[in-house]
C-alpha cells in the first residue's frame, strides 16, 4: 500500500510538474508572439506606405514630398516670350527693370525706340528659375498682354553624363600628371606634358558646358516687348500667294535698286576725280603719235602721190 501511494504521489508530482512547464512554455509564447506583432506592425504599415507612393504617386499631398521633391531635384530650363501693350514704354521698362531687381535677377539686355509714333522697348531679363512664373504675371499686370510664350528644357541627362564625364576626365589628368612625375626621358617628358596638356584642356571644356549648364538652370530667360498705344501689331501669319510674292518681288527689287544706285553714287567723284584727268592724256598721246610715227622721217604736210614713180622717156638718135 505504501508503495502504491508512493507511486501515486509521484505520479501526481511529475503530473503537476509538467502542468507548470507546459504554462510557462504558453505564457513565454505569447510573449513573442507580442513582441513580434509589435515591430513587425510598423514594418507592414511602412511597406504599405511604400506601396501608396509608388503605385499612386498623384495621391501624394503638396510639400510632403514625393514627386515634388524629383521634380526640384532636376535640371529644368525656362524661357519666356511676352509682348505687352501698354500707354507709357519707358514707364513700363522702368516697372520691369525694378521687379526683376528685386527678384534677385538682373537685366540683360535693353533696346529702346522713343518715337511717340511706333514706341517699342524690347528687354532680356534674367530671373532666378524659383521666381520666374511671379516675375513673368507681374509682368503682364503692366499693361494688355497680346502675346506669351513660355519654353521649357529639361537637362537631367546631360547633367549627369557631364559630371560622369568630369569625374572621368579628372582621374585621367591625375594619372598622366602621375606619370609626368615619374618621367625619366626626355622623348617620355615631351610626350606625357603634351597629353598632360591635352587632357586639362578637354576637362576645361567639359567644365564650361557644365557651368552654362546651370547658369541657365539657375537664371531663367524672360524676353519681353513693350509696345505703345499707337503701335502697329505684329504679324503671326505670313501672307502666301500671288500678290504677296509679287510685293517681295517688288520690295526686292527697289532694295536692290537703292543698293545700286547708293554704291554709284559712291564710287562717282572717284571716277570723275580720276578718270577724266586719265582721258585727256590718252588723248594727247594718240593725238601726238598719228603726227610723229615712230623709226621714219617726217612726212609732207601735203597729200601723197599714190602709184610707181614716173619714168623719164628716151632720146631718139640724130
């Protein structure tokens, strides 16, 4: 009987023992199950915020970056083309030259016509590229737009393939100066300072395609025309047909006219200065050269009997 309990006991012990084992074996799964929940939650939500942006990039909210930020990220040239009529052109010029100024950019280039009549004023203006769409709609605030036009030129590609071109460029004036170094012949040192020479100048190229690169990546290019009230519009179309090629034809021929008559009365008091002194002398020496022939004695002023000489008759004898 003792036996028996005591085996009983021992069994309910081993029992109740892996009772308590198979417990803490849950409880310590469920643990990792948590915590592995726990991260990798925000690894799915990241995956699927991943997902969102690749697949749908025109959901993408403004400024939380995205496609805006590629789009800063490249190389984009813009130039526009305004004509604006307005009642003041100098004013007009004077407002724009201020406004560019105070945008950070600068006047490039200024032609004026002050003729109250066809008063025109055309000005090159360079502005930063962030400002150039504030610069241009101020722009066309002074005055009754009649024409715009506005371009651009993406340049990523040659962007990059020029820097690849100058990292490349300048590790192979590296290593030829590194060559030069160690030159130890004459005929060697010739050869490697030409090369040395030819090497710097090709990079030199390639870095001033790179700086006029983003000099107009930089500077945007805005050409605007003032005209004045009473200016006349500029034709867009050109006129085809008969009539219009016979007033081209027309057109051309007075020019050509003009052009013929402007270089003769040119070249006129040259001709008379130089010419007629050269006549008169031409003259007086042919005239001298009929009288004086040259090799012979002079002739009669009388006129010349043509024909043999007469021959003396003979006497008859006695």
């Amino acid at each position: 009987m003792r036996i028996r309990d005591s085996r009983r006991r021992g069994r309910a012990l081993a029992a109740a023992g892996l009772l308590v084992v198979l417990g803490a074996g849950a409880c310590s799964a469920d643990g990792g199950t948590d915590d592995s929940g726990s991260v990798a939650q925000p690894q799915a939500v990241a995956g699927g915020a991943a997902d969102r942006d690749q697949g749908a990039p025109e959901k993408a909210q403004p400024g939380a970056g995205g496609a805006d930020l590629r789009v800063d990220q490249r190389a984009i040239i813009y130039t526009g083309t305004l004509q604006v009529r307005v009642a003041d052109v100098e004013r007009a010029a004077r407002d724009a030259s201020t406004a560019v100024t105070a945008a950070g950019g600068f006047v490039g280039g200024d032609q004026r016509n002050s003729d109250s009549a066809d008063a025109r004023a055309e000005l090159i203006l360079r502005v930063p590229a962030d400002r150039f769409t504030n610069v241009l709609e101020a722009l066309v605030k002074l005055g009754e737009q009649e024409r715009r036009e506005v371009r651009t030129e993406d340049v990523t590609e040659e962007t990059v393939d020029l820097d690849a071109r100058i990292a490349t460029q300048r590790a192979r004036v590296d290593s030829a100066r590194r060559l030069l170094a160690r030159a130890t012949s004459i005929n060697d040192l010739v050869t490697l300072e030409n090369e040395v020479g030819r090497r710097e100048a090709d990079l030199a190229s390639l870095e001033a395609k790179k700086r006029r690169l983003a000099d107009l990546t930089a500077l945007s290019t805005i050409t605007v025309t003032f005209v004045g009230p009473e200016a006349a519009a500029t034709e867009d179309e050109e006129d085809l047909g008969f009539l219009a090629g016979l007033r081209g034809g027309w057109s051309a021929f007075l020019g050509s006219l003009r052009v013929a008559l402007t270089v003769l009365g040119a070249v006129l008091p040259f001709a008379l200065a130089i010419g007629v002194p050269v006549a008169l002398v031409l003259a007086l020496a042919r005239r001298r050269g009929r009288r004086t022939p040259p090799g012979g004695p002079a002739l009669p002023d009388g006129p010349v009997p043509s024909g043999p000489p007469p021959v003396p008759a003979a006497r008859s004898g006695p």
